[in-house]
C-alpha cells in the first residue's frame, strides 16, 4: 500500500469574542459539512497535567509538525498525549491534522489503560455530522503507523469499525470493513458480529453476505453467534437452502452448535418439506439433552400432517 502524500488538514473553529485569525483549510474527501468538532474533553487531575506554554494572541498558528512531534514525544506516556491534545482542543490557534489525531489514537490504543478513551474520541468524532471519508481516515492511520513506526495492531480499526456501526453509519461501516480487508486487517469475531447484526436488523441482507463472503476468503468463518446470524439472514429472506449450508457448514468443521441453531435448521427443514431431516435434527436435540420449544414441535408436526405422515405428527404430539 502506498503511502499517503500531503496528508490533509482542517481547522477546529473555537468560539469566542475574539474572532480568529481566517486560516486557509486543505481539503480532502469528506462529507459537505462544516469543520469537525470533539465535544465532552476529558479534565483530568492536576498530577496527569502535562506541563506546555499557554499559547496568547501572540503566539503563531501551531503546525501539524509541532503537534505530532509533541505528542510522539509521549508515545509511552498516553495520558499526557491526551492531556496536550484536549488542552490544545481549547487553544483559538491549534489547527489539527487529521494525522495528529491518528498519531493519538495510535498511542492511546498502545494502552489498556487508555484504550477506552480511544473508543470515546473515534464515538464522539464519527458521531459528528462531518468527517473524512471511511477510506481516507482508515488510510491515514495506516499510514502513521508505518510513517511513526507503531508495531502493527488492529485495535484501532476494530475501534474505529465499531464507532461507525454505533452511530449508525452502516454504509461507511462496509466502506472501513473494506478498505481494512483490503489493507489484511481484520476485525475481531465480537465486533465483526456486531457489525453483521447491525446489517441484518437494517435489512441489509446483501451487504450482510458480501461481508460475510469476504472474511470466508481470508480463512475466517466466525463462531457460534455468527452462524446464527448469518442463517437469520438467510431465513429472513426466506432462503432456506442458505440457512441449511450455513448450518452444515458449520457442523462440518466441526463447530459446537447449540439448541438455537437447531431450531432454526429445523424451522428451515419444514419450510421445504424435507421432514424427515426435520425430525432426525429433533432427535439429535433430545439426545443431547435439550428440550424442543413448542414452535419447534409444532412445526415439525405441521409439516408431518403437510406430508401425509400422521403416524409420526401423533408420536410428535404425544411424546
């Protein structure tokens, strides 16, 4: 992947009775909408202050230079990086480059104990109205983290993933999922799943496959919860023979299936008449201790009387 040249720039207007100074913004592709904005600084005790001269009206317009190499300066120190940048948030003159921000989000994702402020700023920043678009802020801090030598880690981008799907984004949310597959970072299986039922409860069923075919081809076909999903997928647009491969699939490798699982197959198996496989997966679950639910039983009942088999509709009713 190459990297990025000129990374872009915008400003953050500060509102106050002294009107600053008209800088000149380089723009990238984003969204029509005005300067992006962080809201809800964190404040910190005095002892976690990081110690910097209080820019005046006299001061020049800080670089993207400055405010990288200030904060690479605490790359082992996370808190203090987030302290500078919060306290630059605040300065009338601070103009942020995007870069500054993937700079932080590396460092702070570098941290257990600053990682989940690193979830809250990518919340606040993809909450916002604008914004770069998913692959420009996705190739950015790809390319800050071999420009600033960051060992290699996905963290950032599950969070930044996840940021998307929690506001809603769910179109920017395929946008990052590919770009990030298209750079061999993947997500991990709990935010991957997150993100797949987000599609499907939006009725995104097509986006839903194309995603879930994708991870497939790089050798990743989930857990338990995401054969779930994905064969709600496939029963929701009534494609039963879909939600069936889903199921053999994963019973072929080998995967511990669980008494929901079953009852959707089964549910599947009666949709197409197939009742005799219908009723093997009901013994199956009764031999491995699990009790049917009564939609269960009774579709499989429903689909003996269907089929004529109302020897094996009355041993079902009357077991």
């Amino acid at each position: 992947m190459n990297p990025i040249q000129n990374p872009h720039c915008y400003t953050i207007p500060i509102q106050t009775s002294i009107m600053p100074r008209k800088a000149t913004n380089i723009h990238f592709p984003e969204k029509p909408a005005s300067d992006f904005n962080f809201q809800g600084n964190q404040t910190f005790p005095e002892s976690e202050q990081v110690k910097f001269t209080t820019l005046t009206s006299q001061d020049t317009v800080l670089t993207r230079t400055n405010a990288i190499d200030t904060l690479l300066s605490h790359r082992n120190d996370p808190m203090s990086a987030l302290t500078y940048f919060n306290r630059l948030e605040r300065t009338r003159k601070f103009v942020r480059s995007l870069d500054s921000l993937c700079v932080l989000l590396h460092i702070l994702t570098r941290s257990s104990e600053t990682s989940r402020r690193a979830q809250n700023l990518l919340n606040r920043f993809i909450s916002g109205d604008s914004g770069p678009m998913p692959t420009v802020l996705v190739d950015h801090l790809i390319e800050t983290a071999k420009r600033f030598d960051f060992e290699s880690d996905s963290r950032v981008y599950n969070y930044l993933l996840n940021s998307y799907v929690r506001a809603n984004k769910l179109n920017d949310a395929v946008d990052c999922f590919n770009r990030m597959i298209g750079g061999n970072i993947f997500p991990w299986v709990p935010f991957l799943n997150i993100f797949l039922s987000a599609l499907v409860r939006n009725n995104m069923i097509c986006e839903t496959q194309k995603v879930y075919n994708e991870m497939v081809l790089k050798g990743l076909h989930g857990d338990l919860f995401t054969v779930h999903i994905m064969m709600r997928a496939s029963l929701k647009e009534n494609k039963h023979e879909e939600a069936k491969k889903f199921f053999s699939n994963a019973k072929d490798r080998g995967m511990e299936l669980d008494a929901a699982v079953y009852s959707m197959v089964i549910q599947a198996f009666c949709k197409n008449s197939d009742v005799n496989l219908a009723c093997g997966l009901l013994s199956e679950m009764r031999d491995k201790g699990w009790v049917p639910s009564e939609g269960t039983f009774t579709s499989v009942i429903l689909a003996c009387v269907k089929q004529g088999n109302m020897a094996e509709a009355l041993r079902l009713k009357t077991r």
